[in-house]
C-alpha cells in the first residue's frame, strides 16, 4: 500500500528552499503542493528549474498558498523578520509549520509563533535538519554510555564559513531590516543547538558573550561567540560563529572517560555518510611518544539525505495528526524554545557589558 504523501506548500523562492523542495521530492511520504512568491514569473520559474511535479499549484502571492485547500503543510524559508507574520497566519488556516531557522528575532516572537500553532493544534518543526540524520543518534548512543564516555564536561561547537560574491554587501542573513541576528541567527543557532543537545536540552545557568563581536557597518553580528555555565559538575561550553572565517563545522564533546569530535555535523561532506570520531580512556603511549587507544571512526550511511529525514519525520507526525492517532509532538517547540533563549540571553550578554547572563526559560 502506497504512503500518504503530506503536500507541502511553500511561501518563496530562498535559496533553501531548492534544497529542501528537493528532499520533499525524495521523500516517500511527502510531495509539493504549490509555491507562491511575491512574483508569479519568479515562482513558476523557480518551480521549473527545480523539477516541482505538474500538479504543482503556482501562485503570485503567499496568501493564495495559505488558502490552497490542498495544501497540508507550510514550508517557511522567508527571512526572519517575516515569520512571525507568516507562521501565524499559517496556524490560523490549519497548515503544520515547518519554519527556517533562525526562527525569530527574539523569544517573545517565537513564543507568538508557538502559541499559535498550538492553539490550532499543527505540528511545529524548526529546519535543524543534521537533528535527523541517523549520525546524530549514535553521537548521542556515544554520549550516554557512561562506562565509556563518562560524565559530560565540556563541549566546544563551531560553525563559520565565508560568504561569496556581494554576501556580505547584499545577502538577507546581513540586511539589518530582514535578518538583524546575523551569524548568531544563521551559524551560532547551530553551535547552540549542538551544545544543547549534547546536554540533553538542559539549559545553562549563565551565558557571557565573548568581547569583541564583529560587525558590518549596517550593525549586524558577522562573528561572535560565548561560554556557557551550568550549575552542577563544572560543565561548561563554548562555541564560535561567523561569515569571515574558512567553512567549519565541528563539535568536540568532552567527558571524564571519552571524547567525540566530528567536522561536518551541519551538512555531512558527503550526504551519504556521516563520520565521526570517539575515544575511550586515551593515555600517553610509552615516552610519551604519542597517546593510545587512537581514536576509531565511525561512519554511519543513510539511504536519504538528512534534509529529506526531515521532511520524512516531520510528514510521519503530521499524518498522525491527521489520522486522529496522535497530537503534535512538543519536542520540536521545546528545544527550538531553549535554543532561541540562549541566543537571546548571548544578545542581551554583549548588550549589557558582556556580563553574564542568566537563562531563563
């Protein structure tokens, strides 16, 4: 019996969202419904250029895709400034929600967005889209063997790349009026992301944001960073974002037994294999000559690219919705919740004097 496809309709034509349409067409369980964008030439030729079925419904506005009875889900790719406009009014006509990150300008927004889809009772989803790749389990399998890994102390999580062409003159993610958090929003959202779900979601006590943040001249964050503090067993994590240095993309978890590091956990060098490394009980080798056990890697395949996981999981919950069989999933909100405070709380630390900041959730 063939799989209920949940059909997606998508407000513009972002660059993303080329990736993500292409993971909806893999996706066995998902199909695109129809598109709008404020220019009906500039809809229908993004829906050529990415191989949209025929049935695919082209509009010359977003509302026209909200008042398509025949779309069950809303794909959001707009810059930031808009989403709190465009989830809600998605919530309101029943759509379920799966929203690009950096999903608002701050937590009171996003709390407007949750509320929404809540009381309209859709599924909420951020596009974190390494959440879901089969790697990102078995990390957390590493993680959570305590013979092996031990207590968690520290994890350190970058995400940096240089932007090209006019990027930093002309991209939304550094246009004040239509992304103001700049590499904290895009790059930093990750690094957060990682150090929490490395904690298993568990919020930090304090933030401090590192001093000397960069800028362009409109105001907005080109790189930052910050530490992070919890309350018990001296855990702490830093993590470092920007537009201005080489692509990287690594996490190091550190614990009392054990270590993890992995150097693409955003978007895997290759979308078929996710590697990664881990150490148990490392010690000097004899003269010091080098240190043993060398760390083993792991690679872990997938069938679909993770971006088409997403949209997988995020179709499964809808469907369950729809059956009646289930209610939507909080978890997505939950940890899109706690990883918008933080990146509040790193804006309110370099705001007051890079002093430290306690979360509140």
């Amino acid at each position: 019996m063939a799989e209920t496809r949940i059909r997606f309709g998508i407000l513009g034509c972002a660059n993303i969202a080329r990736k993500v349409s292409r993971a909806m067409l893999l996706s066995p369980n998902t199909t695109i419904s129809a598109i709008g964008s404020r220019s009906l030439d500039k809809a229908t030729a993004f829906a050529s250029e990415n191989h949209f079925p025929e049935s695919t419904k082209v509009y010359g506005s977003y509302d026209a895709v909200l008042e398509d009875p025949d779309v069950d889900a809303i794909y959001i790719p707009l810059p930031t400034s808009l989403h709190l406009r465009w989830a809600v009014l998605a919530a309101e006509k029943k759509k379920h929600v799966l929203l690009e990150k950096p999903l608002a300008l701050n937590v009171g927004e996003l709390d407007t967005i949750l509320k929404a889809c809540e009381s309209s009772g859709v599924q909420f989803m951020d596009g974190t889209m390494w959440m879901h790749h089969p790697r990102t389990a078995k990390m957390k399998e590493v993680l959570s063997d305590e013979q092996r890994f031990g207590q968690l102390k520290s994890v350190h999580s970058t995400f940096t790349y240089v932007g090209e062409g006019d990027f930093q003159k002309n991209d939304v993610r550094v246009n004040p009026n239509l992304d103001s958090l700049g590499a904290l929003g895009d790059t930093g959202w990750y690094s957060i992301r990682a150090i929490l779900w490395a904690h298993g979601y568990e919020l930090p006590k304090t933030v401090i944001a590192l001093r000397d943040p960069e800028y362009n001249e409109s105001g907005v964050i080109l790189s930052c960073g910050a530490s992070l503090k919890w309350e018990d067993n001296g855990k702490v994590a830093t993590f470092y974002c920007s537009f201005l240095s080489n692509l990287c993309m690594d996490i190091i978890a550190l614990g009392t037994k054990g270590s993890i590091r992995v150097h693409d956990f955003v978007i895997p060098f290759n979308e078929k294999v996710g590697p990664f490394y881990a150490v148990a009980n490392s010690k000097w080798a004899e003269l010091s000559l080098g240190c043993e056990p060398e760390p083993s890697e792991f690679r872990i395949p997938t069938i679909f690219p993770q971006e088409a996981l997403m949209v997988q999981e995020f179709a499964r919950l809808v469907e369950g919705i729809r059956s009646g069989e289930a209610k939507p999933d909080k978890k997505w909100s939950i940890i899109s919740r706690k990883t918008q405070v933080v990146i509040d709380a790193v804006i309110a630390s370099i705001n007051n004097g890079f002093e430290p900041i306690e979360v509140v959730y």
